[in-house]
C-alpha cells in the first residue's frame, strides 16, 4: 500500500474544512430564511460580522454625536418643564448609544476600537447631524423629523436577524417614539403661538425636511449594502421604501400641524397608494459625508475633546472595579455562592 504523501494529507484537511464551512453557511442560510436569531456565538459569514459592526458601529456613533446638536439649547430652554424634557431626551441617546456599542462588541469589536475609528473620521455617523441648531425651533423639528426618521427606520430592525441588535433596538424604539412625539408637541405650541413663533417653527421644518429624507439614505440603486443587508435580513427593507413612507407619514401631521412642508412636489399617487415627492439633492448629502457639512468639524472636534477630558472618569472607574474585584482563591471568593466563582 502505497504511503500517503504531505501534499495528499493536505488537500484531504483543506477538502473537510470546506465541506465543514458549507455546512455552517447551509445552517446560517436556513436560519436566516426561517426568521431564526443569529446569536453572538453561533457561526455567521465574515462578511456578515463586518456587516453589522459597520451599521452598529454608525448607528451608535450617530447616538452620541446626535446629543450635542440639542445639548446646546438645554441652557436656553423658555421654561423649566422644556428643559427637563430636553434634559431626559439627551441622557436617552446617550443610553442608545451604550446599548449599541455594547451590541457591537458581542461581534468582538471593542468599544475603544469603535470610538478610535469615529474620531479619527474612518467611521462616519449620520449626516443629519451636521447640520446647526439656530433657533428653539429646531429642537422640535429634529423631534417631529429627524427621530420620526429614526423611527420609521428602526423599528422594522426590531427583527433584524442579529438578536442583541434587535433586542437593543425594541428599547430604543420606545424611548424614540417619546422624543418624537415630544417635538411634535414643542412644535405645536409654536404653530398655535404668536405669528412670529409659528414664522419659527415653519422656518426649522424648512431647514430640517430635505435632510431628514437624506437619514435613509442614497436611492436604492446607489446603495452599496442596502441588497445584502436585506437579504440577511439585517435590513427588512430598502432606504426608498422607508423614505416614501415617513412622507405618508408627514403628510398628514404636517397639515395638522398647521405647517408648509417644503417640496411643492408633494402629490398622492394614486397607482402606488403613496405620496411622490421632489428630487433631492445627493450632491449635498455626498458633501456633507466626505466632511464638508456646516458641522462636521465642530462635531468631531466636540467628541474628541469630551472624551479627552473623560479619560479620568474611565480610569477611576476602571481602577474601582479593579480594586472590588473578587479574585479567585482569596476569602472574598470561599465566601461568594458557587455558581458566582465559576
């Protein structure tokens, strides 16, 4: 009997470790197919992973970055009552932005890692963002629009097929829903106000309608992961199909509102059962991404800075949990119940 060379044994382990890799991709291909929840430790494709640390890593990014546009009005709000809603609205994001960071990490990316890329402009987070808050307005309208956007495009990822993103989004999406409705009603009061505060409040849904439609994204055939992102069912549907439906949305509260949303476009569609609306303009959206928005760099510089002078809170807590923590074979640890040792 002839002996088995190298080069045979080789090819016989790359040939089992290929025939073991498409098992895997078969059983995370019925999962996907069967609504099942793909878990932190069960076996996803690489490209999957990478997939979803880029739209968490972008989706908590935008969290953070999304609190100093309103932090700059808690200051100046009219009365005590808008400041305290303001106040519980931006410690929300800040709790979105932890619940996602820490999605992020079950996927084995560290949260220094993503807050590294973030502030050295190698992960972007909305450009929605980077746009000025100029007056009071502005808070209701990024209410109204900006977490009415968010809303219509976070809730279908409440069945994102990664189970800690779907779970962190079911929270988000009930904190979110509060802030919108909160800058519904801010935005109300202007509107039933004197003349020159609903001359306010059109002014800020002006400014704020056409980059808010640019939230979900470019067009469907400008999108270089919307097709994949749906067909893992990351995604449950496409950037054009959300837009259309937060106009339908608008619409209507729009006119309840007793405001003039800006696109004279605006027409119901019979054949579709939906709203058309007017061209938006990419050639901003594509600047405001590559860093040249009204903010950009006030934001980043912001971010930077902030987490600079937070470094000592880092430390002290870190060097807390150092200090309490139970090592193993010290009388802390014989005391502590056996399942805590484990």
């Amino acid at each position: 009997m002839a002996a088995v060379t190298a080069d045979q044994t080789t090819q016989r382990t790359a040939g089992a470790a290929d025939e073991a890799d498409a098992e895997r991709q078969a059983a995370f291909d019925a999962a996907v197919a069967a609504d099942d929840r793909i878990e932190p430790r069960d076996w996803m494709p690489e490209a999957y992973r990478a997939s979803l640390v880029r739209q968490m890593a972008q989706h908590a990014h935008s969290e953070i970055i999304g609190m100093q546009p309103e932090a700059n009005w808690i200051s100046r709000a009219p009365s005590l009552r808008r400041k305290a809603i303001l106040m519980a609205k931006v410690q929300d994001e800040a709790g979105h932005g932890l619940y996602l960071y820490s999605a992020a990490e079950t996927l084995g990316t560290s949260r220094e890692e993503l807050l590294d890329k973030l502030h050295a402009g190698r992960q972007r987070y909305s450009s929605i963002f980077n746009y000025p808050t100029l007056t009071w307005a502005d808070v209701g309208a990024i209410g109204w629009l900006v977490d009415g956007a968010a809303i219509t495009n976070q809730v279908p990822l409440c069945r994102c097929s990664y189970g800690p993103y779907a779970r962190a989004m079911v929270r988000i999406c009930k904190e979110e829903s509060f802030h919108q409705r909160q800058g519904y009603e801010l935005l109300l009061a202007l509107s039933r106000g004197t003349s020159a505060q609903h001359e306010m409040a059109q002014d800020a849904v002006n400014r704020w309608w056409w980059p808010s439609l640019m939230m979900f994204g470019p067009p469907d055939d400008s999108s270089a992961h919307s097709t994949q992102s749906m067909a893992w069912k990351i995604k449950r549907h496409s950037n054009d199909e959300l837009r259309r439906r937060f106009v339908d949305i608008c619409v209507p509260q729009a006119e309840a509102l007793g405001l003039t949303l800006p696109d004279p476009d605006i027409r119901w569609n019979e054949e579709l059962g939906q709203h058309d609306y007017g061209a938006i303009d990419w050639t901003e959206f594509q600047e405001v991404l590559k860093g040249n928005g009204p903010c950009n760099e006030e934001r980043l510089t912001q971010r930077r800075t902030a987490h600079e002078e937070g470094a000592w809170v880092r430390d002290a807590a870190a060097a807390y949990a150092d200090k309490h923590a139970v090592r193993p074979g010290t009388a802390e640890a014989a005391a502590q119940p056996m399942e805590a040792t484990a």
